[in-house]
C-alpha cells in the first residue's frame, strides 16, 4: 500500500516522500512508531476512510496527526494508483523533551488521532520544513531544527485546545459543529466565506460564533479563513501556467494588485517570488523522486 521513494533526517526528524496506491475495496493497514504528520500532495482527495474502535468509516483529509504506536485500519473506497504523501517522523525523545522545556503540561500520551488536521500554521511549518530540508542551503540545518522546535509547540497548542474543547463543551463547538464550519469553507470554489456569512450557515451571530471558534480551536475565525486562502493560493501558484488574473479571480479578488498585496502581507514574497522559488524546489523535488525511484526500482505497492 505504501511505498517510501525518499527519506531525509535532521536531528529529531525524518521526512519521508511516500507514494500510497490501492484497488477500491482493499483493507488497508498504515502503522508509525512515531508521531507522525502525513501532508497529502495538493487538494488530492484520499481514497479512502478509516475504521476506527467505533466500527464506523472516517473521512480522511489534507493533513493527518498519528500518534505513536497507531495502527491505522481502513477500507479503499476507490482505485488509487499515485497518491503521493509527505511524513514527518519526531523523535519521542526529542518530543518529549521540547515540551518540557516549554513547560507545556502536554505530554506525548496527550496525543489523539486528528483525520483531518486544520491549522494552517502547522501546514505551512511543514512545507517550510520540506523546502530546507530538500534545498541543503546555508544554515538549512539550523532553520530545520527551530522549525521541528516550533512544530513541536504548536502540536501542543493544538493538543490543549482539544483538551479546552472536551473539559468545556457547552463553552466551545460541537465537534459536529466544527466539522460543518470546516466542510462549509472549503465547498466554496471561488472565494471563500466571511465570518458573517459562515455565522449564518451555523445559524449563529456572528460574535457568538467568533467566540467559540476562538475558544474551541485557539485561532480567530477570521484567521483561518485568512489560513485557507492563502494554502489555496500557494496551490494555485504552484501551476505555473495559470495566470495571475485567473489565481486572483479564484480566490475572491477583484484586481491583481490586491491580491499581491495580500499575499505579500502573509508570506513576505510577492505571487512571482514564490512561483520562483516553487519552483526550485519542485525542480530539486522531482530529481529527487526520479533518483529514489531508480534505486528502489519499480516494486509493489
């Protein structure tokens, strides 16, 4: 089902590219000693769901939290031939130790399994790691360890408003309630949602629903709109042919400059500046995939 076609380490982490295929139907197995982030490539959707101790199939999204010594059963809703999947491996003694020095009150058990993690900065930690660690430049080891560190931290804030959300429910959203938030945003195909109009679909007020979104996941509504804006322009940009008018229009811009302006705003590079630099690294990306595919040649998934 899984194949690793390359794997990095530095320090506490490992990164692996993996390649995961299967026939509709098949019973699937997936199992990390560690704890692990699987980033699927792109919006590919995952063809498959998770059976869970509840006996009920789990949808699975983007961004995947394992924690260690999870074995992971599911069944292949579809055929899958090429989903490829980057996983980050931490170290337990690295974890550990970072969440004391942190004074986290976090602990490695305090880890539940998240199908479908959405914080968008753990995601875009996580594509900064892939750049450094692919790239090799100057200080590219001292960025990746503060980059593993900070991961490290926002897994734990991630953790303890899970934690604020079960110790409080009537303070906070209903899981059920968050996912329709979730599922609300991301139906949209052009533009995205305000937090009015996100209140209205929920049926609550605006500055009601701000609170609990805030008290629930730690991160402000507005915020994470913001978050899944910019994910979705860093996909669309990643399409070199697309033109910027087209990226704009579909993120709910009315002119380029905007746009820019914005992008700029969150990223600290213009739209042409991160095409460049994507660009770099899908070029280093790819010979890289080519060399590990030549050394372990076709085999089976």
């Amino acid at each position: 089902m899984r194949r690793i076609i390359s794997e990095q380490s530095a320090g506490g982490l490992k990164m692996q590219r993996a390649v995961y295929a299967w026939r509709a139907g098949d019973k699937l197995r997936d199992y990390d000693a560690d704890l692990t982030l699987k980033l699927v490539s792109g919006h590919h959707p995952v063809r498959a769901q998770c059976v869970l101790d509840d006996g009920r199939q789990h949808s699975v999204g983007r961004l995947i939290l394992t924690p260690p010594d999870t074995d992971l059963p599911g069944i292949a809703t579809a055929d899958e031939a090429d989903m490829r999947s980057t996983i980050f491996h931490i170290d337990g003694d690295l974890l550990n130790r970072m969440l004391r020095n942190c004074g986290s009150p976090v602990t490695a058990a305090d880890f539940r399994l998240d199908l479908d993690l959405h914080d968008s900065q753990i995601e875009a930690g996580l594509l900064r790691l892939v750049g450094e660690l692919e790239r090799r430049s100057f200080g590219s080891q001292l960025i990746v360890d503060a980059l593993t560190r900070m991961l490290i931290v926002d897994l734990a804030r991630h953790v303890t408003a899970q934690q604020e959300c079960g110790a409080d429910s009537p303070g906070g959203l209903r899981p059920a309630q968050l996912r329709h938030i979730y599922e609300f945003i991301d139906s949209f195909e052009v533009g995205l949602p305000s937090p009015v109009e996100v209140a209205a679909e929920t049926g609550m007020s605006p500055t009601h629903l701000r609170r609990l979104f805030k008290r629930t996941t730690g991160q402000s509504l507005q915020d994470y709109i913001k978050g899944v804006r910019i994910g979705r322009a860093k996909i669309l940009l990643s399409d070199a042919e697309l033109p910027l008018k087209v990226v704009s229009y579909r993120l709910g811009f009315n002119h380029c400059s905007a746009f820019s302006f914005a992008f700029q705003q969150a990223t600290g590079e213009t739209p042409g500046q991160f095409r460049r630099r994507r660009a770099t690294c899908l070029h280093d990306a790819r010979r890289l995939d080519a060399e590990s595919f030549r050394a372990v040649g076709a085999g089976r998934c």
